[in-house]
C-alpha cells in the first residue's frame, strides 16, 4: 500500500466531493483526481483490493442534504450506481463481512429517526437483503469485522450515548450481546488487533470530546482501559498498519 485516500465530508459547515491522498514515501498529502458525483458527508466507504492494489471503492449513504440511501462503485476511473439501500442511512457503519459481502449497519434515517436496522450486499446476486435488527437503535457507532462475525460497537440512541456492543453470528443470523464498553460514547473508532484476540475502541463523543482508549478481549469478553490518546478526537478515523511514521 503507497496511500491513504480521504474522500468528501466537510470543509467549513459545506459538504465536499473532493478527495485527497497521502503518500507512505513522501509523507505528503496531494489533491486526487477521485471525486464523489456530489458533496456528501456521513456516508460509508469500502475499499476492496486483491494483490495490494485498490480495485473498487464503494460508497454508501450517507447526507448531502438529505439522507441517501444510494450505494455506487468507483472502478477504472468512474463511478456506478448500483442497487440503493433497502433503507436511506446516514452515519451508518459498513464492513465487509467474514462471508465477504458487505454489511450496512444502524444509522440516521432523517425525521429523527435511528435506525437498528441493519442489511447486506450480497456480491454474488448483486442485491441488498434485510438481516435481523439490532438490539437497540444506533447512529455514529462502530464497527469491527473478525473471523467470528460482525461487532457493533457504541453509538448514540437518539437520547443517550451508548456503550452496548453486540456480535452479528452470520452463519446463525443473529445478533448476540456482549460485555458492555466502560465508557458510553458516539463517533468513536474501533480496530481490530492482527492476532484478532483483541478490538480496541479509541476516542468518541459523550457530551465532550473523549481521549478515553479500551481495549476488549474476544477470550475474556471484557474490556479494560488502556493508556489514552494525547488529544481527545471524536469523528476521526483508525486504521491498523504495518508502517511506522
């Protein structure tokens, strides 16, 4: 991997259809000839990529203005419209799954709504299908993607931040509850360890920005803080690599 692609979001109270790249080597960041069909911010983004080469960028809901439930491709310089949402989302997760399909999880649906609604892109068939809800409504959550299944992961309620965390079993079809987080919280992030033994959840928003980092044990089903970051972020982004800066 040579760069980081950040795509769209906001500049100013404005949403954005520009991207930028990092590059590894000359720790630089450049403007990208990559740009959304419009400004868009609190969607999802994919990257899939086979032989360390990025091969299709995919882009779920999200807002540019209104909440959308549009799901495009971006391959060999363009962008496609595939099959919508079965349920418009913003501040959604997405992951792609252990069965390697790709998962839209929670959201904001507008009209106040959030939404514990969660559904599935089969690449095979090319359609989006309902998998079983959520226990709890959530927006700005994360999540996370192991060997074992799908972790939702925080979020806010509509009323009240969160700290439930849940598993999604995909071959038996449902959610199943797990040890709660510490400290309850919204646009956190969440990553995995590569030795999957651990998710470490990093950051949010429970009122305030928070420096708070946990770390859960998929052996233990427990989480226990870990040393905190040295500013407090929330709607941030992680990402676990092999590269030191």
């Amino acid at each position: 991997m040579n760069s980081l692609l950040l795509i769209g979001g906001k500049q100013n109270g404005k949403r954005v259809s520009s991207s930028e790249q990092f590059n590894f080597h000359t720790n630089s960041w450049n403007p990208s000839p990559i740009s959304l069909p419009a400004g868009r911010s609190g969607f999802a983004a994919i990257g899939l990529s086979s032989n360390f080469y990025l091969d299709d960028i995919y882009v779920i809901g999200g807002s540019d203005g209104s909440v959308l439930g549009t799901f495009q491709s971006f391959n060999l310089n363009e962008w496609i419209s595939l099959p919508s949402l079965n349920c418009k989302r913003d501040e959604l997760a997405a992951v792609v799954g252990p069965d390697l399909n790709i998962y839209a999880i929670g959201g904001f649906g507008g009209d106040s709504q959030v939404l514990n609604s969660c559904e599935v892109f089969t690449l095979e068939t090319q359609k989006w299908e309902k998998i079983p809800n959520l226990s709890c409504p959530r927006r700005a959550l994360a999540a996370v993607t192991l060997p074992d299944g799908i972790y939702a992961i925080g979020g806010y309620s509509g009323t009240s931040y969160l700290k439930d965390v849940e598993k999604y079993e995909h071959r038996m079809k449902k959610w199943m509850p797990l040890a709660p987080l510490n400290h309850p919280r919204c646009t956190l992030t969440a990553c995995a360890s590569t030795d999957c033994q651990y998710i470490y959840a990093i950051g949010g928003f429970n009122g305030s920005p928070l420096g708070v980092v946990e770390r859960y044990s998929l052996l233990d089903n427990k989480w226990e803080t870990v040393a905190p970051l040295q500013t407090e972020r929330f709607m941030h982004c992680s990402v676990v690599s092999n590269e030191f800066f």
